[in-house]
C-alpha cells in the first residue's frame, strides 16, 4: 500500500475534525449575540441558556473534509460518489441548514418546517440522490420518489427529535457514520468511506463542546443536516448491493432515532384517538411535543445526562454491529437478524415502550367495550379465523420453500389444492367446538383452551388426509413438520384474537406511571393479599382514585414469604406484612389496600404497626346479601 492511500483516510478525518474545533467556539462566541440562545423551558433539561446552532459548525466542517477528498489530486479511487455529487449535495445541505438555523432563532411553525424538510427533500431527488432499488428491484419513478422524500424527512426528525440530551445526537452520528463507513470497507469502495470518515470527524469534533455539559448545542441546524447528510450518504453508497450491505446497515445504524420517532408517532397517535373519543378538550397534532422521549424516561429514572447519552451510544453500537455481521456473514444473516429481532421485541414490550403500550391498551379497552350487536361480533370473528388461517396457509408454505431453497411459483394453485384441507376442516373444527357462541371477554381459561385444542384437531385430521396418500418417509415427515408448523402458527393466533380483551387488561395492570405537566401524581398503594380476591380488585384498579387522583398499585404485599420478589397477577409481590413501615417508607405509599379477608384483630394490630406513618388503610369486601320475599297481601 502506498504512503498516499495510507494518508488520505487521516486527513479526510483531520480535516473534518480539526475544521470543527476552530470553528465551534467562535459560533459560541456569536450565537448570543445574534440571538441563537436555547432557553430552559418545561421540556428542556439545562437549567440555563445554551448556545444553539452549532450544527453550521458541523456542516463546514464536512464540507472541509469533502474538500479535502474531491479537491487535493489524490490517485483515482473507487467510489459511487463523485465531485458532481459533491456539487449537488452542497447547495441542497445549505438549504436544510439554513431552514435548520431560522427554526433557531424563530421558532418556526412545526408545519412550516415539515414543508421546508418535504422541499429540501425533493430537491435532492430531482438532483439525483435517491434510493433508486431496494433488494436489487428497480422502484417505478414515483415509488422512488415518494421513498426517497420519506428517507430524508424521516432521518432528519429522528436526529432533531433525539437532540434532547447534551451529547446524544451528535454521539450516535458519529457511530452512525463509522459504522456504515467500515460496512462500505467490505464492499471495497475507499472513496465512500473518506466521506463517512468526513462526517465522523466533524461530529467528534463538535462532541468536544457538546458533551455533558455542553457549552454549545447542535440546534435544528445541527439535528437537521446531520440527518440529512446520513440520508444522502447511504443511499449514494447503495448501488445495487443486497439489503444489508445497501440500506440495513444505515437504518441500523441510525435505529434509536429512529425508534424513538415511531414511538413518538405511536403515542401522539394514540393519544388523538382517546382524546377524540373523550371530548375532554382539544385534539392534541402529532407534531405536539412531549417529554416522553427516550431520553427524557431514562432522565426520570434518576440518570444523569451522561449516562443517558452512554446508554443510547451503546445500544447505537450494538444496531450497528448486528448490521456489520449480517453484512458480512450473508449465509447467516437471517438468522442474525431473527436474533437481534427478538431480543429488540423483549427490550421494547418489557423497558421501552411502556407509555405506548399504555395509551393503546387504553384504546383497545376504549373501542372494546362499546356495545356491539352479537352478530357483529360473530362475523368479526368467523371472517378474522377466516383470514388468519388463509394467511398461515400461506406463510407455512413460504417458509418451507425458503428452508429448501426453492420458492415456489404457483403459490396460488397451492392455495386452491389446499383450502379445503389447511382451511375449511380447521374452521369446522372451531364450528363443532362452539367457538363462535360463546361471550370471549368472559370465558375461562379451559374455553381458551379448547379453541386452540380444536385448531390444532382440525390440522391433525387434515394431516392425516393427506398421510392416506403418502408415500415413503421422506415424505410422512415432511408432512408431518408441516402441519405441525401450521398448528403452531394459527392456533395461538386464532387463540390471541379471543383473548385480546383479557390480555390488554393484564398488560394494564403493571402500567407505568404517566407523566407530564398535566396530569396529577398519581397515590401509590400496597395491596395486602395475592389471592383470588386480590384478582378482583386489580381488574377494577384502572377505575379507582383517592379523592379525585388516581392510584398507583406500587406492589403486593403477602404473609407467604416464598412468592416475596416473584410477579403475581401481573403485579409484583414486594415483601411480607411484617415489613410493611419498611415497604411504605421505601415506596412512598399513600393508601394500604385491605383485601383479603382481615379481623378486627389484625386491624387493630396494623394500625400499631403503621402509627408513625401517615398512611390511610382501606377495606375492600365483596359483599353478599339476600334479598328479602315480596311481601305478600
């Protein structure tokens, strides 16, 4: 390797970096005085002004590193990118910064901004960046385009909403850009990477002011550009290469922005529709800002801001390295993928999504319990295992063919040879199992039980129709693992649809607790007792409140040490009566629900024990009485 190829990756990088150190404290010196000051606010974690707007810092810097790639007389190298690319992209990142530094200083209008980021977006297509192909398929010109402008305006406010914690947005860019560059390493394309390599410089430099605690902050015209130059890079480097080698690894690399956008969108969603639907109000838009972004949950669970940024990096680098191997073992990359997929998933429903799940559970609650004529449940029903077992009809069979590396055709003739068989006797399985009269949001676990029992009957016959005319082994067993595949698909998923009610109830009953300016503390509360009283009483707790405010079921409380730790009824056992001046000192609790059956004795005693603390305790009985014969004349 000659000095040139081995000195031209520092310089790209230095240029970048060094470009970005002279010029960030001298915005920080001006941005005051032009008025490009970020203010504490409600939503805000400084507690006082910060310069803002150091993303022009950024921005030069890039374009100094690019400089320093198109313009010094290197040796031709290989590339997707072009000092012609580096001339259109030039004038249309000016634009998004510009748009980045009047929301600045202005405040622009959500919408106007939108419509600036649609614009900006546009010009780039018709510039020629664009995504062109995803798996190898030519996109018809206004898929490419409509694509294209979603790219750009989705990166761009994934980076400006993330950029609420000193350090975040410009940490996670700089991993985004070193990882999709090293990706860009084992597609051989040296001149891509200097690019990447540009960026990162740039953004590590910045990363000297703007870490915890930051003296200088990206603002929209930080945020802004630095998605927008992601968007444009990874997309440029694309070609025609496989998915992950192409667009996966940059939507990896850029995952927790991201995410934290389709959380945003799912719960302002979420929220419009209670909102509609409860008339308690104004409408909240979806481009209404909140403090439940990810950073500001991890803030409220008592995390300094350098901790948060550390916690996201990390999770960046993970999404990246899943990519980079996906990328690099193609053989594998599916399983990979599935991996990292399920992993994600638990992470999501059990840390991350909380709130989210919250406002839908509410939704699904909302919209389940309007009443609805019996017939309209039935064909609600009938249509939906209808579906689901046509839909698992063809999903068992697509992926049997993928695992023998054939993908067959005439999927639709399958479909017609199969149907009475993988579809009609399972349905009249559900038929002769009552499925369809019984009332689901009331039905014991034995009728949950059966239906999954009478899907997986239906297949077994249907299995064995075909067995009658098998022939050798080979293809016994194949038969046999693929009713057992769709067995496996459609009976918990018909099961699920029945249960739908039930299980959002119990995913409710652990609900987080809700936050923002506008709603009220809630009162945290034990309940004593884990039994099927306790049942009972949760399955009413969404309703309940003290006084007006509403009250958070802190934990259990139980005389069977041996479940202290464990989760019943969805809620945690948090120690043993005899422990209760200790569990309410150190869970804050305001109210002590009595729910199992207790003696005046016991009362009395309780009473003893919780006399320094200012708790309130409440009886909860079910009670039974007789009503008395009409009195005769």
């Amino acid at each position: 390797m000659s000095l040139e190829a081995i000195l031209k990756y520092p310089s790209v990088f230095l240029a970048g970096l060094l470009a970005v150190l002279l010029l960030t404290p001298l915005w920080r010196w001006f941005a005051p005085r032009w008025g490009f000051m970020d203010r504490p606010g409600e939503r805000k974690v400084h507690r006082q002004p910060v310069p803002r707007g150091g993303g022009l810092a950024v921005f030069i810097g890039f374009h100094v590193a690019c400089a320093v790639v198109f313009l010094v007389p290197w040796k031709p190298f290989a590339g997707q990118v072009s000092i012609e690319w580096w001339f259109r992209f030039l004038p249309l990142s000016a634009g998004v910064v510009l748009l980045g530094l009047l929301d600045d200083r202005l405040n622009l209008r959500p919408m106007l901004k939108l419509a600036g980021q649609v614009a900006l977006a546009a010009a780039a297509y018709e510039s020629g960046i664009h995504l062109q192909n995803i798996l190898g398929f030519a996109f018809p010109g206004w898929l490419d385009a409509v694509a294209t402008v979603f790219w750009f305006v989705a990166l761009m406010n994934a980076f400006n909403l993330i950029d609420g914690v000193d350090g975040l947005a410009t940490g996670i860019a700089l991993i985004a850009a070193s990882g999709i560059g090293l990706s860009l390493v084992f597609r051989s394309a040296p001149g891509d990477v200097m690019l990447f390599l540009g960026l990162a410089g740039a953004c590590l430099g910045f990363l000297r002011y703007n870490f915890y605690p930051a003296s200088v902050f990206l603002g929209d015209a930080g945020s802004l550009f630095i998605g927008f130059a992601l968007a444009a890079l990874s997309i440029s480097t694309n070609s025609k290469a496989s998915f992950m080698a192409g667009i996966g690894v940059p939507m990896l690399a850029v995952g927790v922005p991201l995410f934290d956008t389709l959380l945003a969108v799912w719960r302002r969603s979420m929220r419009r529709v209670l909102s509609r639907a409860s008339g308690s109000g104004p409408t909240p838009r979806l481009e209404t800002a909140d403090a439940d972004h990810l950073h500001h949950r991890l803030l409220r669970q008592g995390r300094g801001q350098g901790q948060v940024a550390g916690m996201l990096y990390v999770a960046t680098l993970a999404l990246v390295a899943v990519g980079l191997l996906a990328s690099v073992f193609h053989d594998r990359a599916l399983g990979i993928l599935v991996l990292a997929f399920l992993l994600a998933a638990y992470t999501v429903v059990r840390h991350l999504a909380g709130i989210e799940l919250l406002e839908s559970g509410k939704v699904v609650l909302q919209g389940l319990s309007r009443p609805v004529r019996r017939n309209q449940t039935l064909l609600f029903y009938i249509v939906g295992d209808l579906l689901i077992l046509n839909a698992v009809l063809l999903a068992g069979h697509s992926l049997l063919d993928l695992q023998d590396g054939v993908r067959d055709s005439a999927l639709k003739a399958i479909w017609l040879r199969t149907v009475p068989t993988d579809v009609v006797l399972p349905f009249l399985a559900l038929l002769l199992f009552r499925s369809y009269s019984r009332v689901w949001y009331l039905a014991r676990i034995s009728e949950y039980a059966s239906t999954g029992i009478a899907v997986a009957l239906g297949y077994a016959v249907a299995c064995g129709v075909h067995l009658l005319g098998a022939q050798g082994r080979d293809e016994v067993f194949a038969l046999l693992l693929r009713y057992l595949l769709l067995a496996g698909l459609a009976a918990p998923t018909v099961v699920l649809t029945r249960a739908a009610v039930r299980v959002v109830q119990d995913l409710m009953l652990g609900r987080p607790r809700e936050t923002g300016p506008a709603r009220a503390a809630p009162v945290r509360a034990l309940v004593c007792g884990a039994g099927h009283r306790t049942t009972l009483f949760l399955r009413q707790s969404e309703l309940r409140s003290i006084d007006g405010t509403p009250v958070e079921i802190a934990g259990l409380v139980s005389d069977d040490s041996a479940i202290t730790g464990h989760a019943v009824h969805g809620i945690r056992v948090v120690g043993t009566c005899r422990e209760l001046p200790a569990l309410i000192a150190r869970h804050r609790i305001g109210v002590l629900y009595l729910v199992e059956p207790v003696s005046g004795a016991e009362i009395g005693e309780l009473r003893r024990m919780l006399a320094d603390h200012p708790v309130r305790m409440v009886r909860w009985d079910i009670v039974e009485s007789e009503i008395p014969p009409a009195a005769h004349a």
